[in-house]
C-alpha cells in the first residue's frame, strides 16, 4: 500500500518523545503499565528503559529512532490495520516500521496477552 510522500515525510519528522506520552496514556487507560509499554518497545526495537529515557530526552525523531533500533526479526509478522493502512502492505520502510510500534501498542490498550503482542515468545 502507497503512502504519499508527504505523510512519509510528516511520520519520519515526528519525534519520539512528543508521541510517547499518547501511547503511555493509551495504554494505561485500558489498566495496562508503563513496564508492558516498555517491554513491547523493547521487543521491537532492542531499547532498554535507560535507551526509551535517552531518546525521549533527546527528542530524536522517528527517523532516528528507528536507524539505532535493531528491528526484532520477527517483526515482520506484525499484521493487521492501524490508522486505515495494512501494515504488511505499507511500502516505505520507515513508515512500515512506525505503524508495527502504533499496531503493538494498540494491541497492548486492547488486552491482548503480552505473549501474542511479542510474536516470537
């Protein structure tokens, strides 16, 4: 699936820390913590809670974000649909990875198990 280059751009631009908050409220809203927030951020990309601090700290943008990540390889067997777009169809790279940490997150707010969100447990 086509993302315009424009939105591409708009997702690379934004910065981890300005998103970070909505996700923490997001889940703990749903009776979810901080600690399974960080878990799954940590599953997908390798941060540790130390890197998540450094990096909000530093509000490097998603672009940044994700050049320091190591990608979890079973990354890729994140599926579905966030915010109207089915990830394992999104073509530019970068965008493709920040909808896997939206689609993990989402699944977080909505209960599932901590053992389905980190597909290779």
């Amino acid at each position: 699936m086509s993302t315009s280059a424009k939105h591409d751009e708009r997702i690379a631009n934004l910065t981890f820390a300005s998103v970070y908050p909505h996700y923490l409220t997001k889940v703990e809203k749903k009776g979810r913590t901080k600690e399974e927030l960080h878990k799954v951020i940590e599953w997908l990309t390798g941060f540790d809670e130390e890197q998540i601090q450094q990096l909000i700290r530093e509000k490097v943008t998603f672009k940044t974000f994700f050049q320091r990540a190591t990608l979890n390889p079973n990354s890729s067997l994140i599926t579905g649909v966030i915010c109207g777009y089915r990830v394992e169809e999104i073509e530019n790279p970068l965008t493709r990875e920040v909808r896997y940490l939206d689609k993990l997150v989402d699944e977080l707010a909505k209960g599932k198990k901590m053992e389905k969100i980190l597909r290779d447990s």
